[in-house]
C-alpha cells in the first residue's frame, strides 16, 4: 500500500488545495499515519490524532477549490522569475509581430490583387521552416539555449527594419517580400524548437504545461490586440509603420532574455553527426505509434485547414466588403477564440483526456471553417471565427503538451522540430495550394474542402486512438509528467 501512495505522488496526482511541497508534506504525513498505525505498541490516545489529521487532509480533497487556488493554478509558471521576463517581453513583441503579418498580407494583395501572390508569398515565408526545423532542433538539443533565442530575436528584428525601410521608402516590390519572408522563415526554423525547448529551462518540468498554455494565451492575446492595431495603423498611415512598429517590438524580448538568469543544462545529444541525431529524431517519432499519430492529424490540419488565414484578405475585401480595418477585425476575433482556448487549458492540471480533446477540435475546426466559408454577413462572419480560433488553439496546444510529456528531454528539440514541421512547415504547402485553387474555385469553396478533410482526419485518429493509448499513457507515466510532476526517480535518472 505504501509503494502505491508514493507511486501516486510522484507522478503527481491532482490535489485540490496546495502545490508542489504542500502536496508532497501530506503525502508524507500520510504514509508516516500507515507506519504509525502498523506498530502495535501505538498509543490509542495519538491514534486518534493521526486519524483526525486523515480526516483533515480528507476533507481538503474533497473541497472545492477556490476561485484564488484555481486562478494560483492557472498561472503557476509565472511563479519562475525568468518565465515572468519572457513573458512580458514576448507580449510586447508579439503584438507587432501580428502586426506586420496582418500589414504583410494587406501589402502583397494591395500591390497584386492576387490570392496566388498571397500564397507564394506565405509560402516563401513557412517552407524554410519545414526543410530547416530538423537541424534547428538538434542545435536545441546540442548548444545553448538562451543564446540561441537571443540570437534569433536579433535577426527577426533586423529582418523587421528592413522591410519597414524598404516600405516607408515606396521601394518594396513583391519579390523583395517574397525574400524577406523566406530569411524569416529561416530564422523561425531555429528559433522554435529552441524557445519552445527553452520553457523546459525556465520552470522545470512541474510547471512545463502550464508554461505552454501560458506562452499560447500571450500568443494569442496579442493576435487580438495586433490585428486591430495594425487595420487601423495601415488605414491611416500605412502598412510601413506596422513593420517600422514590430522591428522597435523586439527590444523588449530581448532585454528580458539578456536579464535572465539561466543554468544551461548539460548537453543532451554531444555525441554523433548532426546528420545522425536528425535521423534519430525521425526514427524515434515514427517509431512511437502515439506520437506518429498526433503528429499526422496535425500536419493535415496545418496542410488543408490552415491556409484560411492566408485567404483572409480576400474576405474582407471581395466577400465581406470591407477593407483594412474589417481584415483586423476578423484576424482579431480569431485571437479571442483562441485566447479562450488557450486559457482553457491553463486551468487544467495532468494530460488525461488530451487525446481525445485533440480528435474532437479537429473536427470541430472543420465545422467551424465550413460555416465561415459560406457566411456573408461581416458580424456573422466575426462570431463563426470564435469557434476557428477556439478549437485551432486547444488542438495545437494540446499537441504540444502531449508530445512533450512522452518524450525524453535528450529528445526534445527534436520532436518539437518535427512539431514545427507539421504545424508551420506544411502549411505553406497547403497555402499555396489554396491560393492556387481559390484562384480558380474562390475562396469559400477552397476554405469549405479545407474543412471537410479536417472533419475526414479527426474521423480517422478517432478510430486509431483506442489502439494507441495505452502505449501513449506508458510514454507518459516513463516521463513522470501526469499531474504535471515528476516522479521522484526519473528526475534522478535524467539528472544523471
């Protein structure tokens, strides 16, 4: 019974009240009462008073918790010192990085007018990071880091300048765009496996999914502000200042990161080529029948349902009748359905259920894009991007989190590279597939298909998914990650 209790604990079974030391006191306490009460020299008189602590303990399990404990657990990772400086100053950046992608797409088709521009240069801007994420995941796993987020932020703000230059000066021509994208397209390549990697670094692995669902909520809180910022920045004074704005953005990201305080963990994967570690990457997710799975349904998702966003101006415009400020507004009400959901899931605590969440917001994704496609009226349009945003976020996110807590940190960057590649890498693919086909189908019909394949694939990793969870709960309980604690003992063993 003992070994079951600590078993229990160590892969961090949700307590309602407390965190983190308390939970582990009275587990303590606990299994001291099971010792206590099996000598039998025990007093009857502090018998009792152990089993008044029982009852104590007891009753806070099956209290309510308070709207205080739930708010505590929804934002615990901000507890880290570090996470609260990347937190703050990845707000402030993200606002204008949404900024110049809303002005970017409003530049392409005002100098076009053409949905095949819209997808060249969208997808000039993401195929870098399908052919690149690999090798940017093993130098995640291989350097440093801290300095490699730096040195990223660094070059998407260079980048940034530039465009706003070429801009403000009445000099960018589209294949100027169409560069600028792809040389950010490469930077990403290294800078998402390694800053997703890098939350690991700042709030350990008790705090890893909260982490995750935190950096989606600011990820999206600001593709609320930024949108709208940016329709009413490019109405009045135009799309260069967006950039000018995004470019000035990273200052404060990297103030915060040069500010941290960082242990670099010990290298996980020294030795071998390059070559080999990618390879191993490859092997290691192909291999894992739950993780090859997830990884599937998200590159669909990304391939057909995804490129909505790119055919976004083309609603406004053609469609809805708009102009900048309407394209705002519909990126904008995007990033409230996502905020929610990606809020939805700071409130949770352990990864059970995820899976089946993941089935059902994909195919709740390709409802959803069905019923924007064929809507016409603007305010009708913004409600029906409540739901788009909403269950794209919980899917994406959950993904995230559920990979993270199968794999074995020397893995990590890795298979965050390869999540990468199937969340940006292939939707450039699908973008300029959709810019293609719209050009011939329209855009509703191209966004309508979209989202009977999402419905199609959630049908289908439906069916898969009782197959594959069992070895998936195994990956899982491996990494001490249920609850969002370790056990005890694969702490010691990765430590070592």
């Amino acid at each position: 019974m003992a070994n079951e209790i600590g078993a229990g604990n160590a892969v961090g079974l949700p307590y309602p009240g407390g965190c983190g030391a308390d939970r582990k006191i009275r587990a303590s306490s606990a299994l001291h009462l099971i010792h206590f009460m099996a000598q039998p020299e025990a007093p009857e008189t502090e018998l009792e008073q152990r089993l008044d602590d029982v009852r104590d303990v007891e009753a806070e399990f099956t209290a309510p918790a308070s709207p205080r404990s739930r708010f505590a657990t929804a934002v615990r990772a901000l507890r880290h010192r570090n996470f609260q400086l990347f937190f703050a100053g990845q707000l402030i950046s993200l606002i204008g990085t949404w900024m110049q992608t809303v002005a970017q797409s409003w530049l392409v088709y005002r100098i076009t007018g053409s949905t095949l521009q819209l997808g060249v240069v969208a997808f000039a801007g993401q195929i870098p990071v399908f052919l690149i994420a690999p090798l940017g995941g093993v130098v995640a796993d291989r350097t440093n880091r801290h300095r490699v987020v730096i040195g990223t932020q660094v070059a998407s703000m260079v980048l940034a300048f530039i465009l706003a230059g070429l801009t403000l000066t009445n000099r960018i021509v589209v294949w100027e765009l169409v560069v600028l994208a792809a040389g950010l397209g490469i930077v990403n390549a290294f800078d998402i496996p390694a800053r997703q990697a890098f939350l690991m670094d700042m709030v350990g692995r008790e705090d890893l999914m909260n982490a995750i669902a935190l950096n989606s909520s600011m990820f999206n809180g600001a593709r609320i502000v930024g949108p709208a910022v940016a329709g009413i920045v490019v109405a009045w004074v135009g799309e260069g200042w967006c950039f000018f704005a995004n470019a000035v953005s990273y200052i404060a990201v990297i103030a915060g990161l040069l500010m941290m305080k960082i242990t670099h963990p010990v290298n996980l994967a020294k030795e071998g080529s390059p070559v080999e570690h990618i390879l191993e990457g490859f092997h290691f997710a192909a291999s894992k029948a739950p993780i090859r799975a997830i990884l599937l349904l998200l590159g669909l998702v990304s391939f057909v349902g995804m490129p909505y966003s790119v055919l976004m101006p083309v609603f406004a415009s053609q469609i809805l009748h708009g102009g900048a400020r309407e394209l705002g507004c519909l990126m904008g009400a995007t990033g409230i359905g996502a905020l929610l959901g990606a809020l939805s899931l700071a409130a949770r605590v352990g990864v059970k259920g995820l899976s089946k969440l993941i089935a059902m917001c994909a195919g709740g994704f390709g409802v959803s894009l069905i019923a924007f496609a064929f809507s016409r009226i603007f305010w009708l349009s913004l409600l029906l991007l409540l739901p788009v945003g909403f269950t794209m976020m919980v899917q994406m996110a959950s993904t995230n989190t559920l990979l993270q807590s199968m794999v074995p940190d020397q893995m990590r960057g890795r298979v965050i590279a390869l999540y990468t590649m199937m969340f940006m890498g292939v939707a450039p693919f699908g973008a300029f597939f959709a810019g293609a086909i719209a050009h011939r189908l329209g855009a509703s019909w191209t966004v309508a298909v979209g989202g009977v394949a999402c419905i199609a694939g959630a049908a289908a990793f439906g069916m898969v998914l009782p197959k594959v969870r069992g070895e998936a709960r195994e990956m899982v309980l491996a990494q001490g990650m249920v609850g969002g604690a370790p056990a005890e003992e694969m702490t010691r063993q990765s430590a070592s």
